[in-house]
C-alpha cells in the first residue's frame, strides 16, 4: 500500500473505533499527513512510528479508547510503534 493510501486506510479504521468522535491535527496540528492536495489530520505515518490524534467520545475509559485504536491500526502499521494521543473530549 502506498503512503497516501495507507494514511487514508489508518484514518477510516480509527474514525470506525467505537471510542473515537473525530481526528485531531494534535497540538499546532503537528499530527498531520500531506498529501497532494490535501491535508489529512490526525494520523502521521513516519518511518518508525505512526502518530495518531483523536478526539474521544466521553462515557467510556481513555485508555480503553487508546487501546481500541491501537489495535485497530497495528495490523497496518508494518512494524511501526503506533502512537495514539487524546487531545479532547466529546459528550456523546
């Protein structure tokens, strides 16, 4: 898969978490992959880690939450640490 391609797969599976109510660029939108044309915020894919920014659904664990993203995008990351951070908080 190729990088662009990869970055828009890890975001529809984190955006699929249970846990999660958006994407996040993270602070001063540091977490972000540019593509041609556009900006995908929230997920970062780096030669050694994968960075992810989410804004989370209140009611449920954070931690749960990290847990279910990171599980959710391992399978894709090809070897990569997948970061996942929590930059806020949705009521549902």
């Amino acid at each position: 898969m190729t990088g662009d391609g990869l970055a828009h797969a890890i975001a529809e599976r984190v955006r699929s978490c249970l846990g999660v109510a958006d994407l996040s660029g993270g602070p001063f939108g540091t977490v972000a992959t540019y593509l041609p044309g556009e900006r995908l915020k929230g997920v970062a894919v780096r030669d050694d880690e994968v960075a992810i920014a989410i804004v989370a659904r209140a009611g449920r664990p954070l931690l749960d939450t990290a847990d279910e993203v990171r599980r959710a995008v391992v399978p894709l990351a090809d070897g990569r640490l997948v970061n996942v951070s929590i930059e806020d908080l949705e009521d549902s």
